[in-house]
C-alpha cells in the first residue's frame, strides 16, 4: 500500500497546501450513510408486496435496458487500457524520447535510455506513443523493430532473451527451444538478431522488477551485446517508477543504461484538470459533470504524488457512483464517495496480506482505539493481542517480534506510533489508527483465522461509523 493511499476519510487539503494542489471547491456535505462505505445500489423500480419475482436470467435486463444518461462515449475512455490522442504536459518528455530515438532513422545506434518517475506520471503514455509515431515513418518499419516487455510479467532472463530471438526467427527450425542452456539461448539470440541486421529497440517497463527478480546479469548481456554485433544492434529503453533501482547494478551496467535520462516530474493539480478535462469530454455528455468534479479529482490525485491513474480513477469512480444513484449529474459530492471507496479498497486488500499474528495485533489495537476512543499504549495492546491469540488457541509471540510487526504497520500507514515519557516509567508508544475503524475491524473478522471474533453485524450496517475519533490529539496528516 503506499502510504499516501491510507484509508482515512476524506480530508480538505490545509489552507497551505502546496499551490500545485489547485483551488479545491467547498467540501459538499457528506453523505453519512456512505461514508467510506460502498455507494448503495438503488431499489428495484417495481418492488415491495405484489412485485412479480424477478427471475435470475433477466437480472441484467433492467440496467442494460437504462441507456446512460451520463456517458457519450465508450466507459473504456476511463479505463486504464485507454490510448488517449494527446498527452498533455508531456510534450517535452515526448519530444526527448523521440530525440533519442532519432538516430534509428539514419541507420544509427540510439544512445540506451532511462525514462523514471513515480507512478502515473506517463511513462508508459509516452514510450507507447513515440513508438507509434515512430513506426509510422515507412523507413523506422524497414530499419527498427520494436520490442516491449512489461518485465512484471517476465518470469525470468532465460524466458526474456528466449522471447527476443525467437522475434526474429524467420521459421520454425530456428526458433529457440526451451531446455537450452542460459548461454547457448543468449548466443542464438544474437545470431537472430545479426542475421536479421536490424536495430533493436528493446523497451523494458518496469526495468526495476526485472532486476529483483533475475539480478542484473541480464542487463549486462543486453548492455553489452553490441560489441559482438555487426549489422544488428540494440538500444534499450529501461523505464522505472524506482528512483533508486540502479543504486545496487554493477557499475558497467549502470552506466550503459544512464547514457540519457529523462525524469517524470509528479503532475500538479492544474495539469491533472487538463488530462482530466480531455477524457471528460470525450466520455461524458454535456453538462454532466457539474463544476467542481473535474478540479476535486485533480486536487485529491495532486495531493498523492500527483498521479494521473489515480485522478482517472476518481473519476471513474464518481461516475459509477452517481449512475447508480441514478443522478443526472457527476457532483463533487460523487467524488467525495469515490475517494472513500477507493481509499477503503486499499485499506482492505492491505490488510488480507498481513501475516497471521500480525492481523491479530493489529484487530487488538483497533479493539483498544475503539474502546478508548484514542491512542492506545503498547503495553494494553500486547495484552489484547495476548488474550486474543489465546482465544484463537494460538501461542504469542514474543514481545519483540510484535514490536516489529508494530513498525511493520506504521510502515503500511495503517497506523501512527509515537513516543511518549512516562517519566520514572520510562517511555513507550502510543498507538493511533490511522484508518477506518469499524471496517477494517470488519475485514479482519472476513478473514478465516479471525472470524470467530466477528462481532454481530446488521444487515444494514456500512457505515464507518468511528471512522475517526473526533477529539483525537495525535498527529495531523500531511
Ligand atoms: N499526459 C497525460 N495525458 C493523458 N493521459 C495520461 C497522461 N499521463 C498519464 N495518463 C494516463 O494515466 C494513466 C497512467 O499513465 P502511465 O501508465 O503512462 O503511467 P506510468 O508513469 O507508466 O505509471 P507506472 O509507474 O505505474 O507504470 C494511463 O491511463 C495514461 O493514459
Ligand atoms: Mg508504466
């Protein structure tokens, strides 16, 4: 989870938030039957005594049947797949990408290239459409062959290099196999490449993952293939949101990789409105995204490392929400619910990937901040976590792993702990939550080691309802 994603409820950015925020409008009143919870979904038109049944089979019919009143274009503008026509406020990234590239053209070798910024800022946007307009000039087509890899779903270097010879191999026969060794697939792979003598433009997106998983012995290998080809090169373009990822690469590697580099500066708020405005356009009919929407969700991305996905998702978001309200309108009071939804998503799927003991520990600290409506001291908090484990017939573990597993939680945002003296009692920590309370309590009791805990729930109960303790004194969030 990154920590800027914690689940807290909606905050008005302070009145000295960075400009690069934007102008955030008033805050609409929220709703306090959603609240962080899922939107509700709105009655059955025709329902209550003397409704005839509904057969399973036509369950879709009714929302099919609704034409949409809010969206004039195909939803997949909001989509994460998308290719939008322009890049706004990236105009001087594209044209670096694409001077490099240049000497392609001449029949010259590009210089490698390292693209980084956070996530969102249109890394992968840019690479995907210089490419585009690169294999548009009939001579890139002749000379350049493209290859990408979104080296997330490379399993290994042996299946990386396998996959580039085998784009060049003209038939069957020269295919590499799979059961060679490393070596005898990396000489194939060269021979493809000299015998097709072309330039190789290899883009490895998320480059940084290929690295944890495989080391950088592959890098080298393709860093380093020039100077045993002829007629076929390569230039690699590595793309990263790891700022420090070549920090640990050998030396060679590293500065192969960094002959250029192009930084992806986080968007500000202004800039996510234009991106956001494009999309809006071309999605929504008129008049249906009410003033405010559009700047809230640029506001709320800007402030969490100024991510374009993220403001697209709001947005998205929003829009669910108001259709199946069936409002005629996107307000920014839909967006207010979206950021909730979205932030609770992220609180809950963090929590199910905790370790067993460490869920127990962290539903003792929810149980204390809800009994005590405010911090609770490390010393209380092993004991709940004591009597929890053995309700669960479960050993504790020792306080000092549960010490960590306390910094291990503050490190996901899902908690803050400070230090506080207790004068001749030394000093310990305090224990604030830093998300929703009720609902992460209820995440936990979803899960299969914990749900004899499961407190009795009403039907109708999604609210948060202590989402946070109103009079709480710990630390404001930034
Ligand atoms: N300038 C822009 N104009 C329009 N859409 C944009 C722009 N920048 C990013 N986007 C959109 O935002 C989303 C995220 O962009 P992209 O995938 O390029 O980010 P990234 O930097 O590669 O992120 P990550 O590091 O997570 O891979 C995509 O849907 C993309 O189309
Ligand atoms: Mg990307």
């Amino acid at each position: 989870m990154q920590p800027s994603t914690h689940g807290r409820d909606v905050e008005e950015p302070a009145a000295d938030a960075p400009a690069a925020a934007g102008n955030l409008p008033a805050a609409p009143a929220a709703d306090p039957g959603l609240v962080g919870g899922s939107p509700p979904i709105s009655p059955p038109l025709s329902s209550g005594a003397g409704a005839s049944p509904v057969s399973p089979a036509g369950l879709f019919d009714a929302a099919l049947a609704a034409p949409s009143e809010l969206y004039r274009g195909s939803r997949e503008i909001l989509q994460d797949s998308f290719v939008p026509s322009r890049l706004p406020h990236r105009e001087y990234q594209l044209h670096q990408v694409a001077e490099v590239l240049a000497p392609a053209l001449r029949a010259e070798l590009p210089s490698n290239l390292l693209i980084y910024g956070k996530i969102g800022t249109g890394k992968t946007a840019v690479v995907n459409q210089v490419r585009t307009e690169f294999l548009r000039r009939p001579e890139a087509r002749a000379r350049v062959q493209f290859i990408a890899f979104n080296c997330a779903n490379v399993d290994t270097a042996y299946s990386l290099l396998q996959t580039i010879g085998n784009t060049f191999a003209a038939k069957e026969a020269d295919r590499i196999p799979t059961g060679w060794s490393l070596d005898r697939v990396q000489a194939a792979m060269r021979d493809l490449i000299e015998a097709r003598g072309m330039t190789v433009v290899l883009v490895l997106d998320e480059i940084d993952r290929l690295v944890k998983k495989s080391g950088d012995g592959v890098l080298y290998t393709l860093s380093q293939i020039n100077t045993e080809l002829e007629k076929g090169r390569v230039a690699l373009i590595g793309i990263s949101n790891d700022l420090k990822f070549t920090d640990g690469l050998d030396a060679r590697v590293r500065s192969r990789l960094h002959e250029e580099k192009i930084l992806f500066p986080p968007y500000e708020a202004p800039q996510l409105q234009d991106i956001l405005r494009d999309r809006a356009r071309e999605v929504f009919r008129d008049g249906v995204v009410e003033p405010g929407v559009i700047e809230r969700c640029a506001a709320y991305a800007a402030l969490e490392n100024g991510d374009a996905r993220r403001a697209i998702s709001l947005l998205r978001l929003s829009a669910e929400i108001a259709e199946r309200e069936r409002a005629k309108r996107i307000t920014p009071d839909h967006v207010v619910k979206a950021k909730n939804r979205y932030d609770l998503d992220v609180v809950v799927e963090c929590v199910r990937s905790l370790p067993p003991h460490c869920k127990i520990l962290l539903y003792a600290i929810l149980q204390g901040y809800e009994r005590r409506r405010g911090g609770v001291l490390t010393g209380e908090v092993y004991e709940g976590y004591t009597k929890l484990s053995q309700k669960l017939s479960l050993p504790p573990l020792h306080p000092r792993s549960i010490s960590n597993y306390v910094i291990e939680l503050e490190s996901l945002g899902l908690i803050q702990a400070n230090v506080v003296s207790r004068g001749r009692g030394g000093r310990t920590r305090e224990i604030f939550v830093e998300v929703p309370v009720s609902e992460t309590m209820r995440a936990l009791e979803d899960d299969e080691l914990l749900k004899v805990l499961a407190r009795p729930r009403l039907l109708s109960q999604t609210l948060l309802t202590n989402f946070d303790n109103p009079n709480r004194t710990g630390p404001s969030y930034g």
